[in-house]
C-alpha cells in the first residue's frame, strides 16, 4: 500500500522542460549530480582522423546522457569497506541538504516512509554492498529520481571512452513500474586506486531502451545474405581505396539512417581505423532480420538474429533483474512476455598485446587462430561454395585474421567476432565494451539493419607490460535499441511544493 501511494503521489508531481525526444522524467531532489549530453567527438579530444572516420566510435561517445557530477565527491576506502562524502566546502551544506530532500521526498510520496529507499538513503549519500563474495561496491545516491515513460527502461552503466579508469560501474535497468526511483550508480573501486580518490566529472551514462527484444540464433547457411553482403562491402575496390585513404563507404551505406548528428561525420567502428573491420556489411534494403523482425511501430517485440560463423558462438543473455521503486537491490523482473534479451560476445582465442607508445603487438595462441580460421572458412564454404571463396578471398580473409591492428602510435586494436548481428529496420545495436586488466573495449553504435559489424575495439592503457585476454573472456554486450532512442533526451519534474 504504501508503495502505490508513494506512485501515486509522485505521478502527480509537475512536469517542466519537455523536449520533442523526451523519453524519461527527472526530479532533481539535491543538486549533486545533472544529466548532460556529450559531443561524438569528446568536445575535440578525439584525433582528427578518427573524427573524420569514426561514425560508430562518435555514436558511442554521444549515446545516452552522462551522469555527471556538480560536485567533487571523494571516496575512502577502509577495512574492506567503501565511504563516500562530499569534498572540500560543500561537504556540511551538501548533508544539510541531503536530510531536507529526504523529508520532502517522503512527505509528498516520493518515498515511502520506512521504506527500503528511505531505509538506505537516510544513512548518508552512498554505502557500501557486496555482491557474495566478491570485493566491497559502492552505491552512490546522485540525488536525481528518474521515472522512465510506460514500455521502457532506463539502463545504466559506465561512462565508457573518456571515464575515470579506477573505478567500474555496475550494469543496471530500471524498470517502468509507474514511480520514479532513486537514481543510484554502484560502483567498483580497483585494487590500483589510491587509498582517497576523488570523483569529478562523469560517473556513468544512463540511456532508454526498449524492454522487448528477441533474439535467436542462426548459422550462416541460413542467413546467407548476411554472408554475401560482408563480402559485397569487402570487395576489391573496398581494399584498394584503403591503401590511401578513408573509403567513408560505411557512411554512405547507411547514409542518414544511423542515430544521431554523428551520422555524416564519416566510417569505422567503435574507435578508430576502418569501419567494424571483418564483419559484415550490408544493403540497407534488404529488409529485416531474416524476414522476421519487427520493424519501429509495430506490436510484438524487435526480433534481432545472430547469424554464427565460426567457433565461439556469442552467448544470447536476457534482464532477469530490474531496479524499481522497492527498493535499492534488484528483484527479478515480472513482465510476462516482455522481455530484454542482449548478445555477450567473448573471445575465441587468446592473446597477449603489448603497447610502447609506438608499436602495438599482439601475440595470438597461433593454434587456435588458425583452427578458428578453417572454421570459419569453411562455414562459408559449405554455404557459397568454392567459387565464391576464390571470389572474395579478400572479404574472408579480412574476417578471418580476427586482429586488426591501427596505425602506429595508437593503443588501439580490433578484435573480430566469428559472428553478425542483424536488426530490425530502424534499429542499431550498442555496443558496449567489457573493461579488463590494463584495457578498455570501447563503446560504440553500429546500424545493423545495414552493416551487421560488432567488433571489439581494444584501448591498451598499459604501457609497456602486456594485457593478456584469455579465451572466453567477456568482451562486448550488444544490446540492439531502436535509433529514435539513441539521443533520446528527458523532462524535467519538479517538487509539489516547487
């Protein structure tokens, strides 16, 4: 009962600022945190070339809205657990305020009194979890609720391609239950990090998503266009523009349809050279995925198809847990039919990469990249046949070789997943990198109604000392979104009393 009044009383409260792509509500209760939109290309930190090469990386670096902080908040960490407080000046008028927004939240409904919420919030800003027995975490109150419009989520994670690399931060939905919910980012401190750190700037991202995805699975032989369209962008001409310059021919591919004012500012992948090196193009008139995908307006969920290659299929994951207005812990999620499913990528063959500041090497298990290599071949052996393989030895190879390296100076690789992803028209795929020791996977969006590349973009942050990627290690998530949602922005709501 009383968290339905607490709904109530909050679905009452004033809405102000509405956008055109409003997606989500915000109520501000403190002023700690704000919600701010990045430029594709970091506000001119990317390179040049990349800014002129990069669509997908310069999506991936605009996806979402960054959570981001007003104020420092410096962490301690002590005796297996974790401490968060405001720093410097703000430290007393921040908790004064922290003790008034709690009354005000409770007295007009936003939170139930005694509630789970109220419970964990009236002990201070953040506090410490654990998740069985793995390291401490912390969950960092950003003083913002946010309630997500009827039929999406809200996702959170990480900042993702500029981040503060000493902490991780957990993955996250919120569900549309009808209240708002306290925004709350669980964090990881590294083992690295210093005894004091101190937060600036953005914590992590928080974007809409559509909670009714399906996805299946499905060999090449029986999504042969999917094969035949990597080899039709990988063609000669393909390879002979690339010995001199940008081709720009992932840009033209999906012309004004991939998400965002990122669109025109050229090809390539999630950061860097090339444009999802080795994995599969396509025509963007070909149609859903499979001839079975819903397309954006229609009932029934998007169903996205992964079409395997090669060894090392990708694993199809689905949300089980949901964060709602209960509470701060996950509950598992009660929707019935709906349903989130995701793709996790991980790595087929094992390797070791070393960066110097000039030359990144990398040194694959030589074994497996080859029996790997025949797999895939003669996947798509069985499926055209031989002439076909003589006719686009390039395009396979291409896929085959599984790394890619970037131009020297750049700690950055490619990693080529033995498998494509294929989406409904008018949906891409985010994907969002799985961190490591000494290493980032960057974020990035692909339009995959068009171009069915998911490939994995090392950042080496290590210098010197090699980052070693055992096999099976998780690499990307896939998470296919309808575009409209890619820049999807917010409405600002306002106290009762405001």
């Amino acid at each position: 009962m009383a968290a339905a009044a607490a709904a109530a009383a909050a679905a009452a409260a004033v809405v102000v600022a509405a956008a055109g792509d409003a997606r989500f509500e915000v109520l501000d209760a403190l002023g700690l945190c704000r919600l701010t939109r990045r430029t594709g290309d970091l506000d001119g930190a990317v390179p040049l070339r990349v800014a002129k090469a990069c669509v997908p990386l310069l999506e991936g670096n605009a996806f979402g809205l960054q959570i981001t902080l007003a104020r420092p908040i410096e962490v301690r960490r002590r005796l297996g657990s974790l401490r968060a407080e405001p720093a410097g000046e703000h430290r007393e008028a921040l908790a004064r305020a922290h003790r008034a927004a709690l009354t005000r939240l409770v007295s007009q409904g936003f939170l139930a009194p005694e509630g789970a919420w109220h419970r964990a919030l009236r002990g201070g800003l953040a506090w410490t979890c654990r998740k069985g027995l793995g390291p401490p975490r912390l969950r960092l109150w950003t003083g913002l609720l946010v309630r997500p419009d009827p039929g999406l989520w809200l996702r959170v994670a990480g900042a993702a391609n500029r981040r503060n690399a000493l902490i991780e931060v957990s993955e996250a939905y919120l569900a549309d239950d009808g209240a708002f919910v306290p925004l709350v980012v669980e964090l990881r401190v590294r083992d690295e990090a210093p005894q004091r750190l101190q937060l600036e700037g953005e914590i992590g991202c928080i974007a809409p998503v559509l909670a009714d995805v399906q996805i299946e699975a499905c060999s090449l032989a029986d999504a042969p266009e999917v094969g035949r369209a990597h080899a039709e962008f990988y063609d000669a001409k393909y390879f002979a523009v690339k010995k001199g310059q940008v081709t720009r021919k992932y840009r033209r591919l999906v012309g004004g349809t991939a998400g965002g004012r990122n669109a025109s500012a050229g090809e390539g992948s999630a950061g860097g050279k090339g444009t999802g090196e080795g994995s599969a193009g396509g025509g963007a008139g070909e149609g859903s995925a499979g001839g079975e995908s819903t397309g954006e307006g229609s009932a029934g969920p998007a169903r996205v198809r992964l079409v395997v290659a090669g060894p090392a299929a990708p694993e199809i994951t689905e949300v089980t847990e949901v964060t709602t207005a209960a509470g701060p812990d996950p509950v598992p999620w009660r929707g019935g039919a709906r349903r989130l499913a995701s793709i996790v990528v991980r790595n087929a063959v094992p390797f070791r990469a070393t960066f110097d500041g000039h030359t990144l090497a990398v040194a694959p298990e030589a074994p497996r990249l080859a029996d790997g290599a025949a797999a895939v071949e003669r996947a798509f052996a069985r499926t055209f046949g031989d002439d076909f393989i003589a006719a686009n030895r390039g395009a396979l190879w291409y896929l085959t070789k599984y790394f890619t390296p970037h131009p020297p100076g750049e700690p950055h690789f490619f990693v080529k997943p033995w498998a494509f992803t294929r989406t409904p028209p008018g949906w891409s795929s985010l994907l969002d990198g799985v961190n490591g020791d000494g290493y980032d996977v960057m974020r990035g969006v692909v339009a995959t109604d068009a171009f069915f590349a998911t490939p994995a973009v090392f950042h080496v942050r290590r210098l010197g000392a090699p980052i070693e990627v055992p096999e099976g290690a998780p690499l990307l998530r896939i998470v296919p979104i309808p575009r409209d949602l890619l820049r999807a922005g917010f409405r600002e709501a306002r106290f009762l009393d405001a």
